[in-house]
C-alpha cells in the first residue's frame, strides 16, 4: 500500500522537542517585541509585542488592558508606580485572533528617540522578554497558519515595493492569488492520487470500477496544461519585482552620461568631453509611470588597448546583452555609426540620434515624421528610432512617453501574474515535469500504477512546498530574513 501524505498542514520551522526551539534565533515561549514603524524621529512610533507574556507587559507599561481591539489613552511607566516614559494609545489584540496568532500589545508612543529608547529598555527589562529578530512577527504568522509561504512573500515585497505595480502584485500574494491557486492544484493531485491508489490498494472489490487510472490521468494532464500556462508568462511577475533593464549603450562620446543625468533629473553619471570617461557600468533606479525601471549608462564601445577601459566595455556588451531594451545612442552627425549596433544583441535595440542641436535641424529631418517623435527607415535591427538633445531636452519627452508604453505593455498581461518569485518557478516547474512524467508513463501498457503514483505525489510535494504545507526549512531564514526588524 503506498505511503499517503497528512490531510492537514504540516508545522514547519517549529520543533516541539526540547523547549519548542524557533529556528529562526531563540525560544518559541518567548515574548518578542520591537519597535514596528519607521526610524525615529517620527511622528507616531508603534511598539509592538507578541507572545505568552504580552498581556503582562501591556499591564506593567500601562497600567491596564483595554478592551480588545479598542484603543485607550494612557501614560506609560517604566515600572507600575514608576516614572512615566510617554503618554499614548494603548492596544490589546487577544490571540488567536491577532496577526501572529498569540496575543499581541501594541502602543502607540510619541516618535521621538528618547521616547522609544525608554521605552524598549523598559521591556527588555522584563522576564521573558527579548528584541525581536527580522521578520519574526511574520513568522510566528506564518507558523500559527495566519498566512502561507507566498502570502509572506507578498507581505515582504509589499513593505520593499517602490512603485504602484510593485504595490499592486505584492497585495495580491499577500491576499492569496498564488496560494489560493496552490491550495486548488493541491486539491486535484489529491483527488487524482486517490483514484490511482484505490486502484491499487482495492482492485478486486466490487464497489470499486474497474478503471480509475484514466480519470486520474485526465486530471493530471489538465493540471500539467494549468501550471504550464502560469508558467508561460516571459517571467513578467519575477521582472516587475526587480525592475524593467534599460541599457544606454553606442560609442563614446555620443552622450550616454548626459542622456541618463537628463532621464534621472540629476547628476547621476560624469560627464567628460574626454572618451572612455565612463569605466563602469551606472545603475540609476526610476520610477517610470508607476513601474520600476533599472536605467543603465555602459562605457563606451570601440576597440581600445588599456585594460581597464577594455573591461568596461565587455561589462557593458554584458550588461546590454541581458537588458530588456538597449538604447543605442550615437551622434547624429555620425549615422555611419548605427551599422556597429547590428552586433549588440538585445531584447529590443531602439536606436537614439543624440546631440541634434548641433546640427540643422531643417535640413536633418525633413524626410523625418515630427520633431523627436520615433522614425521609420532608420537601419535593421531596430525596433524605433528618436532624434534626441541631451544639452536641451529635445525629443526627451516623446522618448520616454514611449518607454513608458513599452513598461506598459510588458508588464501588464491580460492576468495578474502569478508566479512572482524564481522560487515560485521552480517549484511549479518541478510539479509540471512530474506530471509529464506520470502521463508519459500512463502510456505504457500494462501501467505501472506505482510509479504514476509517486509521479503524482511528488507534483502534490512540489505544491505543498509552494504555500509551506510540507517541509520547507532550507527556504524559511531566506524568505523572513528579508523583513525588516518588527514586521
């Protein structure tokens, strides 16, 4: 008889031998707290304390514990009878109807340094209590079954998200769009590894029919077909994480610096009359309509024999040959230099005739559509061309207007992305090959019921790992690390 899984969630990152040891750092019995707002100084700082012992801080600090979810104004003492540190709201959310599922204190303090210092002293000062570690709150969430694995992801990207995109994808996943479709997947692989083992384990009872392995099949190729289109997204969840690459790449001289000080509004790159002044690769961080776009100035290309700039320049036909767009910009009065971009390959290659105001401009663009629009007839391998000046703005705006388009179209599928992590990936990758193992097998005449059901509980596995519903401590530090302390 085959092996079947636990119905139920598995506890992971826990262990219930030994004191109950978080993994993580520390006693699962202690009271953790840390200051959960922004840096002071501040306007409003928020103390939160979680765990056994919350209700006896709360009471020590402020005298009383309010009714729950029901915010009090009080003064804050360093002792019952003592000094008072602050005078502020205080907060009281019994578990396990609270964020980390254990009762949880929160007080809301005035933001100044001092304050929040005293405050923090005075609870360390307490038996049983310690600072937080990063993500911890979100973490004991997590344990006590609050949120899945991809509803912290999205929590994490959520407090890291810099653009209105960002925001939008992470309060997904912090909502439940991948783990909801997990649970869903989870669920056929369930009911198709039950047909497969009923036939193995009962095939001669009469109540039982006498071919259960072809609907199983069945579910299992629908569900291949399902994880294969969530994969089939040019990876456009995992981009939007990290930003839109936009590499500004040609010969030297041809005002990439400038071109990228004029796009950032600020000196980001030197600029030098001097080629090769540009040695490294630049990275600047926009916000680009929304959506996040990593703009990248490169040395200059061309041939060169010191060593260091030879380095640059295959840093730079590294960096352009993984971007997304490369805008390749060379002087306007040098159109005998557009033939050296064919060589640089590139998601898309739109070319830039910078430095237009030194030239006449009548007499340059009168075949040409407008004035810094995109033109047509303007070389192989590109998919738009812009007449631009760095020195003064022309032809800026309708560039990046079309960048912004272009942002635009990339990211905004006709569905929400679902897979938003590399990890995502791969773990729906390994339930996907497991399917199209099982089918392959299914093929074979007899079938081997045994291995289709292993097929299929390694793809139920797969899934499991997803939302954290089976062992997942080699990703656990990795995942909560990137919280910030007191989230």
């Amino acid at each position: 008889m085959t092996k079947r899984e636990p119905a139920g969630p598995v506890s992971v990152g826990w262990s219930d031998a030994g004191g109950s040891v978080n993994r993580q750092g520390g006693d699962v019995g202690d009271t953790i707290f840390a200051l959960s707002s922004g840096r002071p100084p501040a306007a409003i700082a928020v103390v939160r304390i979680s765990g056994p012992r919350a209700r006896f801080g709360l009471e020590t600090l402020a005298g009383r514990v309010p009714e729950a979810r029901q915010a009090v104004f009080t003064a804050f003492r360093d002792r019952p009878g003592g000094s008072v540190l602050d005078r502020g709201l205080a907060l009281w959310f019994p578990g396990p109807r609270s964020e980390t599922g254990e009762d949880i204190a929160e007080l809301h303090l005035h933001g100044g340094r001092a304050v929040v210092s005293a405050v923090l002293a005075a609870l360390g000062r307490l038996e049983g209590f310690r600072p937080a570690e990063a993500g911890e709150f979100a973490r004991r969430g997590f344990a006590n079954g609050k949120l899945d694995l991809t509803s912290a992801e999205g929590l994490a990207d959520l407090v890291a998200a810099e653009t209105d995109a960002q925001r939008r994808q992470a309060l997904r996943q912090l909502q439940g769009l991948l783990g909801g479709k997990a649970e869903q997947w989870r669920a056929k692989i369930v009911e198709a590894l039950a047909l497969v083992e009923a036939q193995i384990d009962f095939p001669d009872e009469g109540d039982v029919p006498g071919d259960l392995m072809g609907p199983a099949l069945a579910i299992a190729r629908e569900l291949q077909r399902e994880l294969a289109a969530a994969l089939a997204d040019d990876r456009r969840g995992e981009r939007l994480r990290e930003g839109l690459v936009i590499a500004l790449a040609g010969p030297p001289n041809s005002g990439k610096s400038s071109l990228l000080n004029r796009m950032a509004r600020r000196e980001a790159a030197i600029v030098s009359p001097y080629a090769g002044t540009t040695r490294d690769v630049i990275e600047v961080h926009l916000d680009l309509a929304g959506y996040p776009v990593t703009l990248l100035d490169t040395a200059g290309i061309r041939e060169t024999e010191d060593p260091v700039e030879r380095e640059g320049v295959q840093r730079a036909r590294d960096r352009a040959d993984a971007a997304d767009v490369v805008l390749w910009v060379i002087d306007a009065a040098a159109a005998s230099e557009v033939a050296d971009a064919a060589a640089q390959p590139g998601a898309t290659v739109w070319l830039l005739r910078n430095k237009i105001d030194r030239i006449d401009s009548e007499a340059q663009r009168s075949s040409d559509s407008g004035e810094g629009g995109s033109t047509s007839g303007s070389g192989p391998g590109f998919a738009a061309a812009f007449d631009v000046s760095a020195l003064t703005g022309q032809g800026i705006e309708s560039l990046v207007a079309a960048l912004k388009n272009h942002a635009q179209c990339f990211f905004d599928g006709s569905e929400p992305a679902l897979v938003t992590r590399a990890r995502h990936r791969q773990v729906l990758t390994e339930a996907r090959d497991a399917l199209e193992r099982a089918g392959a097998v299914g093929q074979s005449r007899p079938i081997p019921e045994d291995l289709v059901a292993e097929e299929l509980r390694l793809c139920g596995r797969a899934l499991g790992r997803l939302t954290g519903r089976v062992d997942v401590e080699d990703v656990l530090d990795a995942i909560f690390r990137e919280f910030c302390i007191g989230k």
